[in-house]
C-alpha cells in the first residue's frame, strides 16, 4: 500500500522538475536577445544570462575616425617653372632681385685695451658698448695673469713701449690691471720688496708713471680704471692702496684716473655680488671667485670709461664731407655802401650799354645769425618794453574810496564806540 503512493510522489516529481526545466528553457530564449549572448556563448554557459543580468551595460565604443592627411607641394625653384607647354623653364633667377649684401664700414678709430683678466674683462664689456658704432675697434691688448710686479712673467714697461713703436695706430688706450700684483716684487738688481713695503711702493709707483709717460709723450690719450671691491676683506684692502697709487701717479703723468670701487658695492661700502645693471635690474654681477666680472658686470664696468672715448671720438672725428658748409651771416654777403646799382663797387653809372653785367652775389644757405640770450630791441634801437596798461575803473574808484576819510556809522569806520 505504500508503494503506488511513493510511485506517485516521485512521478509528480519528476514532473514538476521537467516543467521547471522547460520554463528555465523559455525564460533564457526570451533573454538571449536582451543580454546581446551569442548562441555558442549560452550553450557554453547557460547560466551565463543570470550573471549578466544583473551587470550594468557597458559604454558606448567611441571610434576615432583617422583624420586625411594634407602633403603641401614643396614650392619649386626659379629654374623648375613650367612653361604653357610643360617643359620647365631652365632659365637662372634673375640676379637683380637679390639684395646686395650691406658693405662692411672699415674702423678708423682704435682702443687698444691693455692690464690683467680684469682688463680682458673690460675689453669685452667695450666691444658690446661700441658695437652700434662700426668705425670703432677695440683692440685686446690685455695679458692674463699679468701685472705690475712679476715683470719676469711680463713686462708691461716693455711691452708698451714695443705696442708705441709698433706703429699700430691708436686713438686711445686703457689700462685695468692689479688683480696679480700682492706679491714680493723685484727691481732686476737683486733687490725684492715684500708688499706695499716702502721700497715696494716706490718701485710700483715708478712702474705706474713710467706706462703713463708713454702714451702722454706719443699724445695717446690714456684712461686708468681702479680696481673694483673684492670679496676678500684682505685683499681688498691691499686693492683700495692700489688705487691710491693709481691716482696719483697715473694722474701725475696725464693720465685720467677712472673710479669704479662704488659701483660696486653696497650701501655700507661693502662687496655684493648682486647689484644694479645698466636698465636698474638687480643682476649677478660678479664671478664666484669675488674678483672677476660676469657679462653684465663687463658692461656695467665699461659704462664708466665709454664716456670718455666716445667725448674723445666726436672731438677726433673728421667732419662729414657730405654735409654742406653754413655760409657767412646774410650782412656779409650784402654789396658795400658805395656799390652801383649792378654789383662793382666804385663804378660809376657812366658806363657803356654794351658792357655785361656782373653776376648777382650767390645767394648764402643760411640767414643772418640773431642772438638768442640779448635784450629784444625795438626798431629805432631802444629796449623794448611793455606799455603801462590802463587800470580798470574799478580798481580807480576802490583806491580813490581808500584816500577818502571814514565816516562815522559806515563801514570803514573801524573807531570804537565811546561809552
């Protein structure tokens, strides 16, 4: 008895389980379309669709479409133009369009920079200042690690006696050295001073005036440029005593002694590496080594002697030939007082018909010259003045009321009331 009813159970069971089976069936052939799943994908996995159910979609694929590229034709030279027919034309560009090439200004007038680095420094910094002017030539004279005192190394006296007779023309010079001289310096006879020793400074003195005397007896003017402010206190000072002899005996041979120490420094006289350019900029303007310059130190540095070539270069320049020449005042170019009516002076007026007549005075390019700062005169030569204007009515009856007395009651009554 309990056996058919176990039959049944299972055999409704079974039924159930197919049902369900074919409604999963149902259900995942309705959502295969929905999920985008390939065939072969749901056979793969057919519980596949449950997952991607509940998935959210993916974004959009953007698809970059390949921008066209653009080749632009190289432009074809003058010798490849096609003619109407299609044979390129073999003919050479026309020469006379091409710009001539600006002809190079030849120097007239020389700077031959002569001292130590420091001077190789300057003559960098006067090369750009002159660069706007072509007839210029700054000639680098300087010799590094130069100086005064080691003579054996180089000897200025010599050598600037030799660039003299050398015959190389020079129109002015310049001379920065000192940085190298704060050693023992000997005089050729034996003798070696320690420095800034009395003997020392008589010898460096000597050495100073004898350079100077050079180019004043071959009228060349010389500037002198001191040394700057280093950053070594010592030889800073050792640099400041220098100057001092450089001043005077520079000075004391003609030479023009050149003040840069200020420049250089701070408000308390001190070394800064940091300082104002040419344009007010605070700019780096020395080296690391707080001696050397760096490229707007060398400009600043030549801005201080530019002044004096350049006073030097208008006074020497030749005048231009192109210029016309200003013609006496127009009074000089009149006929003299007992001159005939046609221009010869004494000639009477007797003369005969036929004879030409002498051409008129040419006419002169400028006017009569007027003074400018002299008293303006009037035309019977008194100094003008101003007439005396007419005083307005008001004010005649204001000064006629002030010489009237005051009566009493008005207002210019200023007495007090008696009590």
């Amino acid at each position: 008895m309990i056996r058919p009813s176990c039959d049944r159970r299972s055999r409704t069971s079974r039924l159930g389980l197919l049902r369900l089976h074919a409604l999963a069936l149902t259900i995942v052939a309705l959502l295969l379309p929905c999920v985008g799943a390939s065939p072969a994908h749901a056979q793969a996995d057919p519980f596949a669709w449950f997952t991607h159910l509940f998935q959210p979609a993916p974004p959009p694929s953007r698809v970059i479409k390949p921008r066209p590229e653009f080749h632009r034709a190289a432009p074809r030279r003058a010798s490849e133009r096609t003619r109407p027919s299609g044979r390129r034309d073999e003919r050479p560009a026309d020469s006379a369009t091409a710009k001539p090439a600006a002809p190079a200004v030849a120097p007239t007038y020389f700077v031959a920079v002569l001292g130590d680095s420091l001077g190789q420094m300057l003559e960098q910094g006067l090369t750009e200042a002159f660069a706007d002017r072509p007839e210029v030539a700054i000639l680098r004279k300087a010799k590094e690690n130069s100086g005064l005192v080691r003579d054996d190394f180089y000897d200025w006296t010599k050598a600037a006696q030799d660039l003299l007779a050398s015959g190389e023309k020079i129109n002015f010079a310049v001379m920065m050295i000192g940085s190298n001289d704060r050693q023992t310096l000997r005089d050729g006879k034996g003798g070696a001073f320690e420095p800034r020793s009395p003997q020392w400074v008589e010898a460096y003195a000597h050495r100073i005036e004898t350079i100077a005397s050079m180019f004043r007896d071959k009228k060349i003017p010389l500037v002198w440029v001191g040394l700057p402010v280093l950053k070594s206190e010592r030889l800073s000072a050792d640099a400041s005593a220098f100057n001092d002899l450089y001043r005077e005996y520079a000075s004391k041979a003609g030479a023009t002694y050149v003040d840069v120490w200020e420049a250089f420094a701070n408000d308390a006289g001190e070394y800064s590496a940091m300082g104002p350019d040419l344009n007010g900029q605070i700019v780096k303007l020395r080296a690391a080594d707080g001696i050397h310059f760096t490229k707007a130190g060398a400009r600043k540095l030549a801005h201080f002697v530019e002044p004096d070539i350049r006073r030097n270069l208008d006074e020497t320049a030749p005048p231009n030939p192109e210029s016309p020449a200003i013609s006496a005042p127009a009074e000089a170019s009149l006929p003299p007082a007992d001159a005939s009516p046609n221009g010869a002076p004494g000639a009477s007026s007797s003369e005969p018909a036929g004879a030409p007549a002498p051409p008129p005075p040419p006419k002169p390019i400028a006017g009569p010259v007027l003074p400018l700062t002299g008293p303006v005169r009037a035309p019977g030569g008194e100094l003008a003045s101003r007439a005396a204007s007419p005083q307005a009515p008001a004010r005649q009856t204001l000064r006629q009321e002030q010489q009237t007395d005051p009566k009493r009651g008005r207002a210019d009554d200023f007495s007090w009331p008696r009590p």
